[in-house]
C-alpha cells in the first residue's frame, strides 16, 4: 500500500527517506519525509472535518513557531484516503517530554501556553 500512495502524493514521489510513525492514541498513517515534511494520511470520510483543521493550523502557524507549517491538503479517492502535509517540527513527543519535567516546569509550560491561546482568542 506505501508504495502505491507513494506513487500518487508528490511528497512522497520525490523523497529520499521516508520514516512511518507510529502512535498509539492517532488513527492517521504518519510519515516523516526527509526530516522536513510531516504527512498525515487519514481516511476520505474524515475529508471535510480535516480541512478545517488545516485552515485552523494554517492560520496558527502564523502565530507561533512551535505550530508547523501547513503545506498542502488533497485528496485521493481513488484510495479512500485525504492526507495534509506539514513542515516536521523535530523533538520529543509532548506527553514524553512533560513528563520528564518538574511540576513547576509544567506549570510554566501551561501558563506559556495560555498566553498562546489568549493570542488566537
């Protein structure tokens, strides 16, 4: 199946490495395209919804650094499948880096976010 999606998503026609990622609490096939493309693949019926969450990231990039890039959104019916693609943000995953940290340095972590959110409010 990789190689067949491979063939229809420009991204990934053109890469030179291709990692999947894997977690567990996401339904989305995930790939890291040369360490600088994140793509998202997700299933067709999830089309509509998922187009706005691009816009919505689309318009977040623009605030912060730490939200990434959207690229390109499409979809591809003739796989039952819709997929984004995003400039990878290298780093640890953030349940895994939180729980690494301090109480207090959680609790800044919260309170920085807010002040994101308060931006986009």
């Amino acid at each position: 199946m990789v190689k067949v999606i491979e063939q229809e998503i420009p991204f990934l026609r053109e890469a030179n490495n291709v990692q999947q990622l894997i977690k567990e609490f996401s339904t989305d096939q995930k790939f890291v395209i040369d360490d600088k493309y994140l793509i998202r693949l997700f299933p067709l019926e999830d089309a509509i919804h998922r187009r706005k969450e691009f816009e919505t990231i689309v318009r977040l990039s623009l605030l912060s650094d730490f939200v990434p890039k959207a690229i390109e959104f499409g979809v591809k019916e003739t796989l039952g499948l819709a997929y984004m693609v995003l400039n990878y943000l290298p780093g640890k995953d953030g349940e895994e880096a939180l729980s690494s940290l301090t109480e207090m340095e959680q609790y800044h972590i919260w309170v920085s976010s807010g002040d994101g959110i308060e931006k986009i409010t």
